[in-house]
C-alpha cells in the first residue's frame, strides 16, 4: 500500500483585498495541479483511488488528476484543512494581522488554534482517525499498545492511494502513518509546497508493517517559476 499525499495547488486567497474563505485555485495553481496530473498518470504503477478534501481548492486540484488516471475523485470530509474563524468580507490585511498576532503567542499556546476557529488538537484527532479508517477498510490496520507503531496488513495489498489535501491534514496524516508525537506547528516541521507529493508505503518489518517514508514535498514535477508555498 502507497499513499502518495498532495497539497493543493495555489488557492486566491484574495478578491480585491477581500479574503475568501473557500478559495479557488489561481492560474498558477491550475497549472501547478496539471503538472502534476502529468507526473503522476505518467508513472508506471497506476493510483487505484483517489481521495480528496472537500474544500474547492483541493477539489480543483484533483481534477485534473482524475481526468488523466480515469478514476473518479472521492471526497472525504476528515481531510479538510483546521478550520479557521469565519473570516468572510474579512479584508486580507486583517486576517494577515491576526496570523501574526496569533504566531508570536508561546508555541504552547498554538494548541487552541486561531481564536475562533478550530483548536489544534481537534483537528490533529480528526485526521489521526480519518487516515487510519482510510488505511483499516483498505486492509491496514494500526495496533495498539506495545506495538502502536506497528501495523497489520490483512491480505495483499498492491493499492496506490492518491490523497488530494492541505498542508496541515497532510503533515496530520503523516506524523500519524509514521507514529511521531504530534506538535502544533505541523505546518512548520513538514513544511510542504503548493501541488508538492509526499509519499508513504506500507513495507514489511518481521511479523508486522510500517509505513516508509519514500519521498517529502516533492516538487521535482514543477518548474522553479511554479514553486510556491
């Protein structure tokens, strides 16, 4: 089992210098997300899925994706980004204030998230869950206790799972297929770029399986003009 993580290409975070709070993806960003689509269905081994976050910008970005692999896109509503306050007709200088104010905060208190909008720990749960219900119903299943870093693969599996997120859910999901202590700067420590891939494959160890990091943002796919984060 594969999982092949992309972040979505680049979102129009502002209209007029009015922020968007469910934003599309910019002509940069479409072309970002081509490029990978290109990248991808060019490879060999082909996806057998492809799962993607409900919000617009990760579900323009898998499109093209789609289009190339002939497979169709499923939204999974866990994937989502942490969720931030209402921030509708908010002006971008505003909210670019508010990032700020809330980034010189102790690292500590990053757990309680934008004032208003999701704490960290909720949001690293809700994905903790979503990623290991991907991988159970796919047939595999993390354990607990002593082995919690261990996972049980029931049967053969040759899957290549293309996940279509964010850089939050992303750096969530992989800090969990890989058993690392969660923090609330996962955006800092796996630092991925718009349309990067990062993957991870499910490899046998003894008796049991863990996931093996096989490559992180990735970006080999884009040219220096298109790489942005």
């Amino acid at each position: 089992m594969e999982l092949i993580f992309i972040r979505h290409g680049e979102p129009e975070w502002s209209i007029d210098g009015v922020s968007q709070v469910d934003p599309g993806l910019t002509r940069r960003g479409h072309d970002q997300s081509q490029l990978v689509a290109d990248f991808i269905s060019a490879q060999s081994r082909p996806l057998t899925e492809i799962l993607v976050s409900p919000l617009r910008r990760a579900v323009e970005t898998a499109a093209p994706l789609g289009a190339a692999s002939g497979l169709p896109t499923v939204t999974v509503d866990g994937l989502t980004e942490i969720g931030m306050p209402d921030w509708s007709a908010v002006a971008e200088a505003d909210v670019r204030r508010q990032f700020r104010e809330a980034q010189e905060r102790h690292p500590q208190d990053w757990w309680s998230g934008m004032p208003g909008g999701e704490p960290f720990d909720d949001f690293y749960k809700r994905v903790a869950s979503t990623i290991t219900d991907v991988t159970a119903t796919r047939g595999a299943v993390a354990l607990e206790g002593y082995d919690r870093h261990l996972w049980r693969l029931r049967g053969q599996s040759e899957q290549r799972i293309a996940i279509v997120a964010h850089a939050g859910t992303n750096a969530a999901a992989l800090g969990t297929l890989l058993h690392i202590e969660p923090t609330p700067w996962e955006w800092d420590r796996f630092a991925l770029g718009h349309a990067s891939i990062t993957r991870a494959r499910l490899i046998p160890l003894g008796t049991e399986h863990v996931f093996s990091l096989r490559a992180l943002n990735d970006r080999a796919h884009l040219p220096p003009e298109l790489r942005t984060r």
